[in-house]
C-alpha cells in the first residue's frame, strides 16, 4: 500500500469531491481516481459512496478512515524519530518526559545540572502513552526517561526485566484534590458510609497514574461508590478539570502544591494519598560520555537530597 493513498484518501473525505481533492493533492483529477481506485482494490472493498452529493464514505470507508490516521500519524513519527537520531550529535542527551514531568522536575533538578556541566539537553515533553516512553527508549529514540514509578504500575516491567539502569531522583505524593468553597472547604468529599457517588476526575487507560488512581479506590478506600465524569491522560488536564469544579481528582502533589497553599485547592483526605518515586531510565548499552557525566551527577545530587 502508498502512503500516498492515504494522503489522498484523507483529502477526499476532507473535501468530499474529487477535483477539489485532486486539485489539493496537486494532481489531475483522472490521476487521483486511479489512485483511490488503487487504494480500493488494494483494501478490497468499496470506500467512497460515488453516487451521493457530497461524497460520503461506505461503513467501511469509516473504519478504514479511523485506521488510516493512525497509520499516517505513525508513519510521521517514524520519520521524525529517524531523522532526530540522525541530528541528534554524540555529545546531546534526548529525554522524554510527560509534561507534568517537565514543569515540575525536569526544569528544577536535572536542567540546572545539566547547564552547570555543560551538557547539551534536547528534551521531548509529550502526551505519549505510557508504553511508549518505553519503546522510546527501547527503539533509541531518547537516551532517558523521565517517569513516575509505583509498585502499582506494570508498564515500565519491560525496561526492568531488560536491566535498564534506574535512578531514583525524588519522591511525590500522589493525593486526592478538590477545588475549594469559599469558606477554604473542600467543595467535595468521600464520606463513609454515603451512598451517593462522588464525581471522580480520572486518568485514560493509557496515562501512567491511572493504575496508582486505581490502587488508592481499591486498596485504600474500598466500598466508596464514585462516577466518573472524565478521563485525560495528563495530570494538567485533570488539574484544569478540578480548577473548573468538575470533581476530585488525584494529583501529583507538586503539580498542585502553589493551589493548595493559596487556598484555591484543598487535600480531600491525605490518608488516601501514596507515595510516588521520580526514576529517570537509561540503556545502560549507551556510549554518550556525556550521559555518564551527568547520570553521576544526578545521582550525587539524589543521595544529597535523601
């Protein structure tokens, strides 16, 4: 299958007419119908539905519409990762890290450091999955992973299974958090024995902290009925939910520690809170001296902080 069929494809049904999309794609009209009658065949089903006005695809063009993004969003990346390994010199260190992540640890511990030895940092913050910051550092895409870790996760087994050195930069808490009444209350609360479900700002199946969300439901306040109001995968976005009063969510602690000190935020129950580890991850088979440099210096400066 071409790529270029499904760039097509994609400027069909974006502009539902086939010399307009042709016109897009800088190609004659004729030319174009070959290639979406290539794609067809190839696929071997009809996709566009020829005899409405607009164009609309057939069940399967919708499916295939879906699958196809996700082919052309992974054939960008692909290229992106290759040609930032290609640029990327001997001497720079990538990370990868959420942006959580970014705001509230790379910038105060590792940035400094890596400034004051000289090192060249190139830094990817990103809404990826939580599998892929591993098959990121796997596939070579980033030298270290800035990541949270809990016994509750599994998603980092793999790194630890293939003895990828860890290092463990600090701790957070992980805590349930409501905005505020205007007499400095939490606007929400669990209460024991309540049978009315309280609203829970959750984590997607892909973040990182939706299994540590689950274990501190389940393991510390089991029985509590809750309903969901809204899954992110990132922790700004359920800090954002919680601003605008939607319901409680867990947080990292110093992702909402300037909130919670203004009075804006307030601690639903610390008892309900857990321990998270900050690790950095790197393949030990890397031969950037200045990874070694600075893996030194962060651990010196972990073990200060301890």
């Amino acid at each position: 299958m071409d790529i270029i069929w499904l760039k097509d494809f994609e400027a069909l049904v974006a502009c539902k007419n086939f010399s307009r999309a042709a016109e897009e794609r800088n190609v004659s009209q004729p030319a174009f119908s070959r290639r979406i009658r290539a794609l067809e065949n190839e696929i071997g089903v009809r996709l566009i539905n020829r005899e409405t006005l607009p164009l609309t695809l057939t069940p399967a063009g919708e499916v295939f519409l879906s699958q196809s993004r996700i082919m052309l969003r992974t054939y960008e990346e692909t290229i992106e990762r290759c040609q930032t390994i290609d640029a990327a010199g001997e001497n720079v260190i990538r990370f990868a890290a959420s942006q959580s992540l970014y705001m509230t640890h790379y910038k105060t511990l590792i940035a400094p450091l890596a400034s004051e030895g000289g090192v060249d940092t190139d830094l990817n913050s990103t809404s990826w999955a939580a599998d892929q910051f591993v098959s990121a550092l796997q596939q070579g895409y980033c030298d270290v992973i800035l990541t949270y870790w809990h016994p509750s996760m599994d998603f980092l087994g793999p790194l630890e299974v293939a003895n990828f050195e860890y290092l463990t930069l600090s701790t957070d808490r992980y805590v349930p958090v409501s905005r505020t009444t205007p007499d400095g209350a939490a606007e929400f609360a669990f209460k024991t024995g309540s049978k009315d479900a309280v609203p829970l700002l959750s984590y997607g199946a892909v973040s990182a902290l939706r299994s540590v969300q689950e274990f501190a439901l389940t393991q510390l306040l089991p029985g509590q009925k809750v309903f969901v109001v809204n899954q992110n995968a990132l922790a700004n976005s359920v800090k954002a939910m919680i601003q605008e009063g939607f319901g409680i969510g867990w947080l990292p602690l110093s992702l909402c520690r300037q909130e919670i000190a203004s009075g804006r935020f307030a601690v639903v129950d610390e008892r309900l809170g857990t321990d998270l580890e900050i690790r950095l991850y790197r393949d030990p088979r890397s031969t950037k001296q200045t990874l070694d440099v600075l893996w030194k210096q962060l651990k010196r400066s972990a073990m200060k902080a301890a």
